[in-house]
C-alpha cells in the first residue's frame, strides 16, 4: 500500500479550484483528488499507520487559501496560506511524532503546505487571483493511492 495522510477540502471548495485551474496549462488535479498532503508514508503498513494516527490531539481549524503560486522545480502550480496556521503546524508535527515512535521515515524537510493543482505547468505567470473558499480542517485521513485512484482508509477528528 502506498499511504498518506491528508486534509480534504469540502466538495464546493474543491469544485471551485478545479474550475480555478482549468484555464491553465498543465495537468489540472481533479476535484476529487484536490487535498493538502500532511505526511507521505509510501510503501507502509496501514495499522501501524492507523495506531499513530489515533493518538495525534489536534484542534479543528480553517485552511486559508489566499495564494497561488508556480514552483519550476517541479513545474508544479499550488495554492496554500500566506503562513501557515499554527493548527495546522501543530497537527503535522503531532502526526510525525507519532509516526516516528511507529518506526516511520518521513522525509527532513520543512512542511509546505501547499494544495498541488497544476502539474506539468506552464511557467506563464502572472496567475489569476484565487476564488474565496471556505476550508474548515475538522478531520484527516489515512489514504492508500493505488494508480491513479485514492482510497479512504481511515478518518481521524479534530477536536
């Protein structure tokens, strides 16, 4: 299985930045695979996953989507928060914690939160300003990704 943890956008905010990112070269990230990667655990062994995730205590908070941006790098074009909320911080510190005393290495870089919607971009700039959304955080996800479709394994709730 190859597992992630993640936060899903609600069904309307996700429709408008799939709609968003139609006029844009690349291939667009469809609705339904919109989401912001907390943790990418690869080939992993799900209940060990499940067990660390089920002892993370984070708060429920709002996902501010206030930016677009392209990294050449990558060739990738993503939206995310001007800075990132310190709930959100803390749930992805919390959740490598927990990952780690199950024996999971993650990669040592910084966390980006970033939305992936454009890969293979253009570097055509300047981007169209970003629909408001809505994106309250009040849970995360265990997802297997098998191909090109992702699977919900487990929730885990923000309280």
């Amino acid at each position: 299985m190859r597992l992630f943890f993640a936060l899903w956008p609600p069904r309307e905010t996700a429709l408008a930045l799939e709609r968003w990112a139609q006029g844009l070269e690349g291939r667009r990230t469809p609705a339904d695979k919109i989401h912001l990667t907390l943790a990418f655990l690869g080939e992993a062994e799900a209940q060990k996953a499940i067990a660390a995730a089920r002892r993370v205590q984070a708060a429920p908070f709002r996902l501010p989507l206030e930016q677009a941006s392209y990294w050449s790098h990558n060739g990738i074009v993503w939206a995310g928060p001007r800075q990132i909320p310190g709930e959100l911080s803390r749930l992805a510190e919390m959740l490598q914690l927990e990952l780690y005393k199950e024996s999971f290495i993650l990669e040592r870089r910084p966390f980006a939160a970033h939305v992936t919607l454009v890969r293979n971009a253009s570097a055509r700039q300047p981007l169209p300003a970003l629909p408001r959304v809505e994106w309250p955080a009040q849970e995360f996800a265990l997802v297997n990704s098998s191909g090109s479709s992702y699977q919900t394994l487990e929730r885990f709730a923000l309280d």
